[in-house]
C-alpha cells in the first residue's frame, strides 16, 4: 500500500463573497518532501494555508493531514502540522524563552521536555546564546528563525510557511532556507514553503503553481518546466 500522504487537497475551493479565491484545487505532497507552492500576490497561498490550518472552514472540497480530515478529526490534524504564518507572531514584550514556553505549554508539553526541546532547537539554528533576549531586540531574520522553531516544537510532521523570508536580506534569507533544510532532515517531516519568489524553488522535492486561484502545475522544477513549454522555472512563470 503507497504511504499516506502528508497533505492531500481534493478539490479545494473558496469565495470570498462573490470572488473566488480558490477554485477546485488539489494536490498531495507525500512524506519527507520538500514542497513549495509558488503564485504572484493574490494567487491563493493565504487562503489555502488559512484553510490547511483551521483558521477558515473547508466548505469546497476536502483536506487530509496524514490522513486526517481536517472538518472530521481537527484535533488529531492539527497536532501533526507546524505553521509559520506571513504575520509576524512573536510576542515582542517576552524573551524568546518565554515566547517558545508559552507555545509549547498550548501543545500540553511539560516544563522538562520544553526544556530540552527549546535547547535543542535554538542550538541548530545557533541561536543558544539569545534564549533570555526580549523578541524586540532580534533582527527580523532572527524573529523568524524563532517563529520557525516554536513551529516545531510540538514535533509536527508537516510544516507550513507563508512567505517566510518576505521582507529579509539576502543573507537572511539564505540562512533561513539552510535552517530550514537542516531541520526539515533532524525532524525528518514534510514542508510545504508558499513563495512569490522564484529563486527559492531551484532545489524542491515538488512545486505546485497557483495562479488566480487555480492549480496551474503540479511537479518536479523540470517537470513543472516542461508542462509549461517554458525553458527555465523564471520563464514558467512569467
Ligand atoms: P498574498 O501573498 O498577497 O497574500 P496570496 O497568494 O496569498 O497573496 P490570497 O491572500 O489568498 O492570495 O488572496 C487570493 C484572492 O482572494 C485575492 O484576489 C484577494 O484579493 C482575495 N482575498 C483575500 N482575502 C480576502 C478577504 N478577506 N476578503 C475578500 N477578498 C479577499
């Protein structure tokens, strides 16, 4: 029998009163991927992520997390997925530790273990030293390297990210895909990485193109290339 899925999407739609913002979407990303979902700004990636994590209810269509159908078995879908929304979501007045201990007590994590996990997860991303750092001093990157691992505390199996180097330097940005490489091997658990941007793509397992709302290619980068007729991804998507 094939794996279970980490994320299957059947048929997904979504109106905003009359407009569509999705409209029949599906997809399945297996176990272990690496998946990012490209589309221009207003393309669909916030309302789909807003649906995957319960924030909207799924009215048209159906989604599965590893097998879980959100609408039937929410509790049990929702401890296996891990989200970084676009909004910036630390507690800025808290120190890092706090702002981790806080998330971790939400997931029912007792004080030993989040001790650990805490130390473990700001160790890979070399952030030890800031555990008692107020939020507001970190740097933008930093901020979302914190967000990123709060994600992960509860060991989810699917992580999801909107936009998550939206506003970043280069630099940032590079260290933040490198993290999150490194720990999507440790945790060994799937991703799915929403992007505008192009050159965040080049090295994905799997890449699924929405525009206005539709599924426009699902895929390998070469795949994805080829349905499209383009050359390269850049021209696939221009
Ligand atoms: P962005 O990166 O700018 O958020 P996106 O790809 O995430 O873009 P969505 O935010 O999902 O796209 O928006 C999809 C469509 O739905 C757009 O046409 C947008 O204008 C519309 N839309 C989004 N949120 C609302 C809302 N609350 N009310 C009405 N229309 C909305």
């Amino acid at each position: 029998t094939p794996p279970v899925p980490a994320l299957e999407l059947i048929s997904v739609s979504h109106t905003y009163g009359a407009r569509k913002a999705l409209d029949g979407v599906s997809f399945t990303i297996q176990p272990g991927r690496f998946a990012v979902l490209l589309g221009l700004n207003g393309a669909g990636k916030t309302t789909l992520f807003s649906l995957v994590s319960h924030l909207f209810a799924t009215r048209g269509g159906q989604i599965r997390i590893f097998g879980y159908d959100i609408g039937r078995k929410p509790g049990d879908a929702l401890r296996r997925l891990g989200i970084v929304f676009q909004a910036r979501t630390l507690d800025l007045d808290l120190t890092v530790r706090q702002n981790l201990s806080y998330h971790a007590a939400l997931h029912g994590i007792g004080p030993r273990e989040t001790r650990r996990r805490i130390g473990a997860l700001l160790e890979s991303i070399d952030m030890s030293d800031r555990l008692n750092d107020k939020a507001r001093n970190l740097s933008g990157g930093q901020m979302r390297r914190v967000e990123i691992i709060r994600a992960l505390l509860h060991r989810p199996s699917l992580l999801l990210l909107d936009e998550a180097t939206v506003g970043l330097d280069v630099k940032s940005r590079a260290t933040i895909l490198a993290d999150i490489r490194k720990l999507v091997e440790e945790e060994g658990i799937s991703v799915l990485w929403a992007t505008h941007l192009i050159d965040e793509v080049s090295d994905a397992d799997q890449v699924i193109i929405l525009d206005k709302g539709k599924l426009m290619a699902d895929g390998g980068v070469e795949d994805v290339v080829a349905a499209t007729g383009a050359r390269t991804i850049s021209d696939a998507f221009a």
